[in-house]
C-alpha cells in the first residue's frame, strides 16, 4: 500500500491511498484503502491520515476517522492520537502503520511492524526517508 | 499557512526481507516522490495535486504494493485499491477492484470530482475511467516475477500455518 498526506499553502489537508491489498487474498476482497474514514481521511483543521496494514483492523477501527475524532473531540495532540489508535491496533493483533499530519504541519507515521517505508518534508523543509 | 508533505510505501517489512541494493532503490523512490509532491506544494499547487503526484511515483514503481508490482490474488490477479479525500470539502473519492487502470488514485479522484459518488468498484469503475480518457493497461503489465513469487510462497505456508509473521509478509 502506498498513500499521502499534505498540508497546502492555503491551510487545507489532503489525504491519498492506493493498493493491491493482500498477497493471496480472495477475488472481490476489498479492504480499508478505499473507505473514507478507516484507511484514508483528511478534513481541514484536524488531520490528513492514509494507512497501510492488515485492512479488516483498520475498517473495524475505522482508523483514519478515529485519528481524527480523538483529536477533534478529545482535544489530543497528533501524536497522542495516532499514537493511541495504533495502540488499539496492536491490542487486537491488528498490524500496519499511519501517516498523519494536523494543521499546523506536524507529521508523525506510527506503525507496529517491524519497518515501515515512509518520507516526509514538515515545516522545516528538511527531507526525511524511513524504513526501520 | 506553512506547508508540509509526508507519504508511505506500505508496512510489515523487516530487516531481512531487502538487501541493500533493495533498500537503496526503495529510499531513492520514497525521496523521489515525497519531494515531487513537496515541490507542487511550494509552487502553489493543492494538496490534492500533491498527494496524487506523489502516489502516482509510487504506483508506477514496481517496488511498491499499489498500481504496478501490486500483490496478487488468489487467482493470480491484480485487483487494486484507491482512494483520495479533501480537508476543505470533506469530499472524497474512491475506486476498487481495478484490473486495468494504470494509476487507480486518478480514478478515485475522478469520481470525487466527476460524479455525485464516492465509491465506485469494477466494470463500472473501470468504464468511468475509459470515459475520461484515464490510462490503462492490460492486467498482465501489472504482474511482476517478484509477486508471482511472493504469492506462491504465501500459498505455500498458508496451506501450514498462519503466523503473525506470515501476516507481516502479506500486508507490506
């Protein structure tokens, strides 16, 4: 799965996911990418998401919503927001990552695999590429 | 606003499964789209346009689960995924079970901005697509000699045992 979150100069958040699914899954499987609110979610002044991992978790968390919801309602930051959704994850022996990025920027890819690939330029302009 | 671009090449991979070869050409294409999508968004460009910018490296690229060298259905197919949301409109778009579409998440962004829909799945999707003049491939040019592998070694240890490591090999 690859996907993409952005922070425009007009202040507005976009989100973007894209996959083949799962090695070896059945014909007809779908699974989180293409729902709004569980692999891919972006409203403006909250958070973008797009996530990558084991899809049937990600629908039944609706991650990417709650990423958001934990943030709009809970007044949690990004990071303890994301933080505490990959947290449900693990708990359920659900696998993958996030990227996520909040209005004013901030980026923050959690993920509870052994490596995830992911990149990011924040704020400061500076290019960051990750995989362990 | 200040801006700010990040982006993901898919989870679950280990140490052990790239060698540095491997891991350089990866890195060079994560660096090469993440500032492909940074660049539009420095030049004034939305980040819609940046996102799809960016994923569009990322499907072209073999090395990467989405578009060319997606993984493989049990039959041996490539059916893909795509979605694409914006901030400022909640409006969001989303395609699924595509076999020919060479960039899934253009499709997606067609039927947020095309259509009254929001998810739109095979024939129908695919036919959207030939309607707006998206490019397409035929379903073999998707199929990559590492993913033929990947499968058959999946259907190997599926036959035995499902781990939490064998998990990890199927997600990435």
């Amino acid at each position: 799965t690859v996907g993409a979150v952005a922070l425009d100069k007009e202040g507005h958040l976009a989100a973007g996911t894209s996959t083949g699914g799962l090695t070896n899954k059945k014909a007809g499987r779908v699974g989180d990418s293409p729902i709004i609110g569980a692999g891919t979610y972006a409203e403006d002044g909250v958070c973008a998401v797009s996530g990558t991992g084991h899809g049937e978790f990600f629908i039944r968390n609706v991650v990417g919503h709650d990423v958001a919801a934990r943030m709009k309602y809970g007044k949690a930051t990004l990071v303890e927001a994301a933080d505490a959704v990959i947290a449900r994850l693990s708990e359920q022996k659900g696998v993958g990552g996030i990227i996520a990025i909040d209005a004013q920027g901030r980026v923050h890819a959690p993920f509870n695999t052994p490596g995830m690939f992911r990149a990011w330029i924040g704020t400061d302009g500076q290019v960051e590429v990750k995989i362990f | 606003s200040p801006i700010a671009f990040a982006i993901h090449g898919g989870a679950g991979v280990a140490p052990k499964d790239l060698t540095p070869e491997q891991e350089a050409e990866c890195r060079k294409v994560l660096a090469q789209a993440v500032q492909e999508g940074h660049a539009t968004l420095k030049s004034g460009g939305s980040g819609l346009e940046a996102v799809q910018k960016a994923i569009i490296i990322l499907e072209d690229s073999p090395l990467f689960n989405a578009g060319r060298g997606s993984v493989l259905t049990a039959a041996g197919t490539v059916e893909m995924d795509a979605s694409i949301m914006d901030g400022r409109t909640l409006q969001a778009g989303a395609v699924a079970g595509i076999t020919t579409v060479r960039n899934p998440i253009l499709l997606a962004n067609v039927v947020m901005t095309k259509t009254p829909h929001v998810l739109m799945i095979g024939a129908g999707a695919e036919a959207l697509a030939r309607e707006h003049a998206l490019k397409t491939e035929a379903p073999e040019w998707f199929i990559t000699p590492k993913q033929m592998e990947k499968l058959r070694r999946a259907q190997k240890k599926s036959a035995v045992t499902l781990s939490p490591e064998d998990i990890w090999m199927r997600v990435g």
